[in-house]
C-alpha cells in the first residue's frame, strides 16, 4: 500500500519519518469551541482550539523536538557518529527527542531535570525509555549557572558522539513555529484576528506570533503566563521570562496573567466537553478571555471584527491531561469530582480471580472420589470448610479442615460492601502465610485445595486469597447448598478419609 498522507496513511520503511514529519501529513485539528464553552459567541465572537495536543507524540513539543534535530543534520552537528541526545528537560520536549532520536538512528537520549521532578513523571520519562539525571538546586535553573543542568547539558552535549538541542537558546526551537504551527493557522483560519498562546521558554509564542503578524499585521497576539505562586506545567510567571533569551517580547502585543487553579478548571472543562487538553490550554483559553473582557469593558471588540461581523480568535493546545492526572485533584479539591461509591472496598479484595478456579460440585466430588484411588497425584487434596462449628460438626467431607467463619445467615460480600470489607479483613489474616494454623507448613500446603462455604461467595473469597498465597485453590460454586440440590452432598461425604 502506497502512502496517502490525505487517507493518514503512512506506508514503508519511511513512514515513521512521514508520520511525524508536519509537511507530510495533514495539518493538527483546529476546533471551534461551540456557545457552551465561549461566552462570547454573542458578540459574534469565535473561539478555535488549535490541538498541538494532537500531534503524533501528543504534545506542542514535537514541532520544536523535530526542528532542532533535522536543523541540526542539515548543519552537520548530527552525523551517522551521533549517538546521544543530551537535554535539559522534564517533560514533552525530551520525551519528543527521545521518540524522534529512535526514528532517525540515534541510539540514545539524556534528559537531565530537577530532583523536584515528581515521581510519576520520573516515571512517565523512564517508559519512554530515557536516561535520566536529577540536580540540586532551582527547578529552573539559568542557563550559565554552572551548577544548573542546563549548562551541564550545554557542556556534555560539546563530547563526541552527543548533541545537545538546547532548546532554551537554540533559535530552531521557535523558528519551528515559523515553519509549521503558524501557516497551518493561517491556511485553516486566514480570517483570524485574535492569536492566545501561553509562555514558557516562549517558543511557540514567539514563532507562531512572529508570523501571523508577518502575513496579517492586524493580528493581536496575547501572550499569557502564570499569576505568581502557584506553578501551570509549561508556562512561566512573566517575572520569569526576563532571562529568555527568544525574542518573545516582539511576538506579542499583551499579556495576559492566569491563577493556576482556574487554569486546571477550564482545561476540565474542555476534557469534559471533548477537548482532552492540559492545564496550560486551559491558562491560554482564560487568558483570550482576559484579552476580551477588556477589549468588550472599552468598547473596543470592534477593533477586533473583520468585515462578515466575525471575531475569529485561536488558542494553542500545548498536550493533554493524562500525566497530570493528580494535580488537578490536588488543586481543585473534591468538589469538582464526584465521590466514589462503594469507596470502602478500595484496598480490599484485590487479589486475582479466575473462573478456570472456580468448579462445580460435580466437579468437585469427581475430585474427591478419584484422590482416593492409587493414581491420585501425591499431593492429594485438602477440604477447607468455612462453615459454622455446629454445621460442619453435623456433616462435613472426610478429613475436611474447619475454619469457622461463614455464618450462614450474612449478606453475599460481593453484594455488600461492609461484609466485604469485614470478610476480606479476616480471611486474609487467617489464611496467611503467618497464620499459626492455616499459614505456611500447615495442612495445606502442598496439596490442591478446595474451598467450600454455604453459598459459595466466602469460599470464592478464600480461593482469591489462597491463590495469590501460591497455593493451587478451587472454590466449588454454589457451596454446600448446589452440592445438596444436585444430590452429592451425602455421597461425597460418605466417600472416607482422603489420603
């Protein structure tokens, strides 16, 4: 099959190549946010998401990670001898890097961050399969701090072999903009007025922003940031991007500020109304509202308005939410969430099932009668009846081992949670390896365990427990009450001492 980038169909030995390459593909969704999610449609205002969270890597970074490294081949920085990527970076810039170095040949990527970094994006850059190295010291460190892993990487990235992208200072970081993200905008929206992107090392601001206003000069660029204190992955406070080094100042025409909490709160709003972006489209989002608000409070949206009466504005949507999963709990709280039933079962019961465990009573007993003739594998069976005293006293299977517990009249604990929990709690204690009558070195080890209750839940219980213990453990469905109505309860019990 030939390659149809209009079908998104990439074919041969190239097609990784073509897949992540802008110009061999059909241009990122751009989305129009329906009345619901812009308040502003009234005005005839209309707001679009452009989803760089769409990218074959799934975040804005690609375009950047991919500049940098066809720039860098071209100059001949990367060579066949190239066989490291270095970069300062904890999250979807390095992760680009990492994906597009193993579709071109190189064999390894470094990612050097701050031991702030959470454990679970540690984990998140692991799985990409990165090789990391955490420093001391400022989360974002200046470029020249000699004790800073930006400058680190700049000085690893000079060895033979490695390279180092930078993409703090490296102008094809923002020229990638140039390049791809801004003439899709224009080819898809070449009536837009309004241009909102967030800013952190401000590439995306400064390439996109630098070429909407080279090809539309009435195009208002809105840079946002971050109120200070509390932190949005990505974007910086603006009292951070003195030290940036891209000209972002001459890519924008304001800026904007966005508490972080609301941030999160719109960009849940979005992924609940179909838009799976991160929190920093939801700070961009706020922050074209911001831009509105004021232009609409001086009476100035008309500046704005092109000649059919519209006001076509764009956000970018730098990645998705997936890997912040827990901090837009943390920073919203449990009313935006609704509370999970059930909630006590959490922690308890979390052991395998399988029904290949789970027998019937006729199978049961075809096991018991054959561990009674000469061919019964060595191990035998053992017989653990969870019934009450008086009912097991009263008729039992030969040789069975009691332990007390199921009282006949309680609730099914997969129907009731307390009983679940209450259950769980003590069968697992009970059936332990630490258990001085049923744990390890007692009467079933080694052999091939059948539990047996009334109705068969408690057994199917017990079975869990015993198998994630490594026993070997069947629970007969149904419990004694199948095992009556299909008639071979008196038998089985007649059946003698197993071996």
């Amino acid at each position: 099959m030939s390659s149809d980038p209009l079908l998104n169909v990439f074919s041969g030995e190239e097609a990784l190549n073509d897949f992540y390459h802008p110009e061999k593909s059909i241009p990122i969704p751009l989305v129009e946010l329906p009345q619901r999610l812009n308040p502003y449609k009234k005005d005839g205002v209309h707001i679009y998401a452009k989803l760089l969270s769409h990218t074959p890597a799934t975040n804005v970074k690609l375009y950047p990670a991919l500049n940098m490294i066809l720039r860098g081949q071209e100059k001949g920085k990367i060579t066949e001898d190239t066989h490291t990527l270095v970069e300062y970076s904890s999250g979807s810039t390095v992760i680009s890097m990492s994906i597009l170095a193993n579709i071109y040949g190189i064999q390894h990527t470094k990612a050097y961050l701050s031991n702030k970094t959470s454990p679970t994006k540690l984990d998140l850059l692991r799985f990409f399969g990165l090789d990391l190295t955490l420093f001391a010291g400022h989360g974002q460190p200046e470029p020249l701090d000699p004790n800073g892993g930006i400058f680190t990487a700049t000085q690893d990235g000079e060895q033979d072999g490695y390279y180092n992208p930078d993409q703090y200072s490296n102008p094809e970081n923002y020229e990638s903009h140039i390049r791809w993200t801004g003439p899709q905008i224009m080819k898809q929206l070449p009536s837009i007025s309004v241009f909102a992107a967030s800013i952190g090392t401000s590439g995306t601001m400064t390439g996109t922003g630098l070429y909407l206003k080279s090809v539309k000069p009435s195009v208002a660029r809105v840079g946002v940031c971050t109120t200070p204190g509390d932190r949005v992955p990505g974007p910086r406070m603006f009292s951070l991007l003195a030290p940036v080094e891209f000209p972002w100042r001459d890519a924008v025409d304001c800026i904007e500020e966005v508490a972080p909490s609301e941030s999160y709160e719109k960009s849940l709003e979005l992924c609940r109304n179909g838009l799976l972006v991160g929190p920093s489209s939801g700070l961009a989002l706020l922050g074209l509202f911001k831009f509105l608000d004021k232009k609409k409070a001086a009476g100035e949206l008309d500046s704005l308005r092109n000649p059919d009466g519209k006001i076509p504005c764009a956000f970018i949507c730098c990645d998705q939410p997936f890997q912040y999963i827990s901090e837009y709990f943390e920073k919203l709280g449990p009313s935006y969430f609704l509370p999970i039933r059930n909630s006590e079962l959490i922690g308890v019961d979390p052991y395998n099932y399988n029904v290949d465990w789970e027998i019937t009573p006729t199978k049961a007993h075809e096991m018991l009668a054959a561990a009674r003739t000469p061919s019964a594998p060595a191990a035998g069976l053992a017989v653990l009846d969870l019934r009450d005293a008086d009912d097991f006293a009263a008729a039992h299977i030969p040789g069975a081992l009691n332990l007390p517990f199921s009282v006949r009249a309680a609730p099914n604990p997969y129907r009731h949670p307390p009983t679940m929990v209450e259950q769980f709690k003590l069968l697992d204690a009970r059936l332990g390896a630490a258990d001085a009558e049923f744990g390890t070195g007692s009467a079933l080890d080694g052999k091939v365990v059948l539990t047996l209750s009334y109705k068969g839940h408690v057994g199917r219980l017990a079975m869990s427990i015993l198998r994630n213990r490594g026993l070997v453990a069947h629970c007969v469905m149904g419990g004694v009450e199948a095992w009556e109505e299909g008639g071979l309860w008196t038998r089985s019990c007649a059946l003698g001492k197993m071996p």
